[in-house]
C-alpha cells in the first residue's frame, strides 16, 4: 500500500492548505494548484441536447471524442503556407487518422484542397474507398504480392521497400493479366521506398536502378513515386545526410526517364526546415495540431507552428458520484484509499478506451476549469476523479470532465500525457480507441458522429474528393 500511503498525504496536504500541489502532471509542468476558487464555471449546452439539436443520434455512453474540423482545416491551412507552389499535400491517415476518425477526416480533408492522403495497410485504404473517398491514396508499408491487383482496382498506390517483394509483385501482377478473361486488370501504381538512413524499410540505393527499370519494363504497372523517410527531423546534420543518399539514389535513375514525384519531408522536417519539400510533403501529426515531441522549430517555422491547434479533446461525464468515507478504497488493488471524506466521480473511460493503466494514480482531469486528481488503477472501463475539493454546489452526473484538452482557462495536453506515460504525443492519440465515440464539429456545432455502429456526416461530396455523399451514411444499413 505504499503508492496508496503518497497519495494520502498528497491529500492531506491540500487539504491542509499547503502550498503546492503534489506530484503529477500540474507539477511537472510548473503549473497553479489543482484548485482554485473563482467564478462560478459557466454552464455548457449538454451533449445529448446539442447532438439532438444538431439531428444526430444520440450517444451510446457519456464518454466521447471531440473533433473540431475547423482546427483541422486551420492546421493545413498552417501547412500550406510553409509550401512552395506546386508542392502536393499529402496529409497521413493512417492508425484511424491518428485516432481521429479515419472516414470522418479523409472525407472533410477533400473539402480542404488537400493532393492525396497516406495510409499505412491496404484495408485502411480498402476503408476509405468503401466510404467513397477518391483522393489518391498511397499504402507506405508493403502489401502482400497477391494483394497488388485488388490495390490496382482500389486505384490506391502501393509501396515497395524489399527487391523480392518486389519481383513478386510484378510475377503476380503477370499472372492477374495473364489469366484475366474480360482483359487485363487495371494500372498498379508504385512508389519506391528508399533506404537512406532510417533502418526501418527500403531499398538499398545500389537497388534503385534495378526496381526502376523492372517497374518501367513491366506492362501495367508505372513508377508513380521514389521517397525516404527521416529517423530524426529534428537532427540537421542526420537529416542532411540521408537528404543527400536520397538526392544520390535519384541521380542513379536512368537520366533520359522523367523523375517520379519525390517526397522525403513529414511534419517534423517540414516545421524544422531540415529536408527539402521536394514534389510533396507527408504530412502526420502536424495535420492533427501537434508538434513532434522534442522538436525544435526554428524562426521561419515558426509562425505555421504557432498556428496549430489540437484537433481532439477527450470528454466524459460521470456515471456515478458517491461520497465514501475515510479509509475507504478505489477500485483494484485497492492502490488509493481515501484520506477523508471524499467525493469521488466515476467517469466511463478506462484502459480499453486508450486511457492508460500506467496512468493510475499519476494524471488529472478538468471539471468546472479546475484541475482534480484521477485516484485508484485504472479500470478497463472506468477511472475514478477526487472531486472533493470542487468549490460550489457538489459535483454530480451533469457536469462534464476533460481528460485531454482544454477546460475554462486550463488544458492537459497530449504532451502532458506522453511524458505522465514515458511515451510521445503519437501513441497518446493512436491508442484511442475505435469504440470511443467521435463527435465532429465545426463552429462549435456537431455535424457529424462516428460510432461501433453508425457514422452519420454533415458534409457532402460536391468537390471534396467523396464519390458519395456520407450525409446519413450508417453501418446498420
């Protein structure tokens, strides 16, 4: 019971009036005490009352996902001012557009103006073309070879990183347009991933000729992109060095064959200016208002980067609130025990929901603009806040807890969690979980919802790059 003994007095030190605010994120980070008094927090329109108001489906649990699309346009808007002419925009939706709603976001990205989008595997690029997604889509890992004619049909670009990946592709490919009765299948599109430093995926440069050539000599199939991935953006003197293999590999290129669209730069090179824009810029966490953990942007980056504004918050409301008394445990273990009287709300977010197990006992949430402790190991499906300090009338089932992003004057950001997890702001996201409801909004109005079983969109096809309206669109019909 050690863990359980800090907390205690943690929390007989506030309630004593100490100064400080214990350990945790708000300490970590140099931040007021986890209360104050102040005006009364103002009230906000209930979820249920605005999703109704707004013509959507009401929500399965009183936890979700809050999306703001206009930040997202604003984020790329952000980006774009960064770019040359004629420099495409490729933002990455891969891992659910970062947790964000895959469909919800391909879908209203088209409305952006955006070039292309990125995903990661060839059933996220299946997802988006099923929701009438028609922007262009490229898989950045490799695909399995039997796949490749199904990625030709999807009109979805596939990537290679491996010489016998490669060679067989290009038998499978042989083989569809040999065996096809009703004509050969459609154009594959391939983009190589060149080895330059990372030593993750990619061709050895010595290779690149060779898949040039086989890929130019092969029928229905064409070069559609060469690119390399940075191992650390924020890291001139490396960046510059694999800018240069891959600058190197491209020079290795047959000269009297046109280049293919070359991209090396994501979020984090583009911010800190350490790898060229080349033909198009992969655009991952920035898309979503963040910048990479740790990175250090420059003068003539930074205006874009003080532009971006998160795109998700994570909210709930209770689903109980007791008062228990002195001694009394919260949930397993028991690794917290109350000090006091306490009032403790359960908030239906747990460990299935991407909300940590490591952070049992070590984060906070906001509640009426005020920062409480989240007490006791975190459950699959729930964690349990201290809200017995909460000033005014008792906090109950009505009011509503941010547990990522911004409350009144406050805000716990995807940074502050990273580093209470020892992870980075990527996993934070990512891990979000797909049963976790998104609500989407634009000028602080819901339009549109995503849950296990429906998806239901405001925004329609027209020229955003959806072949189909999503207006209404559920998983149920």
């Amino acid at each position: 019971m050690a863990q359980a003994r800090r907390f205690r007095h943690a929390r007989n030190s506030r309630a004593s009036g100490e100064s400080g605010c214990g350990r945790g994120i708000a300490a970590a980070h140099g931040r007021a005490p986890l209360l104050s008094s102040g005006a009364p927090f103002p009230a906000r329109t209930p979820i249920e009352v605005a999703l109704r108001d707004a013509g959507l489906p009401p929500l399965p649990r009183t936890a979700w996902l809050a999306i703001d699309l206009d930040r997202l346009a604003a984020n790329l808007a952000a980006v774009r001012s960064m770019l040359p002419p004629g420099v495409r925009l490729e933002p990455v939706v891969k891992a659910d557009a970062y947790g964000h709603g895959a469909v919800g976001v391909a879908s209203f990205l088209g409305e952006t103006g955006v070039d292309g989008l990125s995903v990661a595997t060839l059933d996220e690029a299946r997802e988006l073309r099923a929701a009438g997604v028609t922007l262009p889509l490229l898989v950045l890992f490799s695909i399995a070879p039997e796949l490749a004619v199904e990625a030709a049909r999807l009109d979805v670009a596939i990537t290679i990183a491996d010489r016998v990946l490669l060679e067989r592709t290009l038998d499978a490919r042989a083989a569809a347009a040999s065996g096809a009765a009703a004509g050969p299948p459609p154009q594959l599109v391939v983009h190589l991933e060149v080895e330059t430093g990372l030593g993750r995926g990619g061709l050895d440069q010595s290779e690149t000729p060779w898949a040039a050539a086989a890929i130019r000599d092969a029928p229905g199939i064409r070069l559609g992109g060469i690119w390399s991935h940075l191992a650390a953006a924020g890291q001139p003197e490396r960046s510059g060095g694999q800018s240069r293999r891959f600058d190197a590999a491209l020079a290795d290129l047959l000269a009297d064959e046109p280049l293919p669209m070359r991209h090396l730069a994501a979020s984090g090179a583009l911010l800190a200016g350490t790898a060229p824009s080349l033909d198009a810029v992969r655009i991952g966490l920035a898309t979503y208002g963040l910048i990479p953990d740790g990175l250090n942007v420059p003068v003539a980056g930074a205006a874009a980067a003080a532009a971006l504004a998160p795109v998700m918050s994570l909210h709930a409301r209770p689903v109980r609130v007791a008062d228990l008394p002195a001694g009394h445990g919260v949930s397993y273990g028991p690794s917290f025990e109350t000090a006091r009287s306490s009032r403790i709300a359960t908030l239906p977010i747990g460990y299935a929901d991407g909300w940590s197990r490591i952070l049992s006992n070590r984060a906070e949430a906001l509640v009426r603009g005020l920062r409480v402790p989240l007490v006791g190991t975190v459950a699959m499906d729930a964690v349990m806040a201290d809200v017995t300090d909460v000033p005014g009338a008792p906090v109950s089932v009505d009011d509503e807890f941010v547990l990522l992003g911004a409350q009144g004057a406050d805000h716990i950001g995807a940074g502050d969690l990273a580093q209470a997890r020892t992870t980075i702001s990527y996993e934070v996201l990512t891990s979000m979980a797909r049963r976790v409801a998104r609500v989407y909004y634009r000028s602080a109005v819901p339009v549109g919802l995503r849950t296990l079983t429906e998806e239901t969109y405001a925004w329609h096809s027209s020229s955003s790059g959806m072949g189909i309206s999503a207006t209404s669109k559920s998983t149920r019909s």
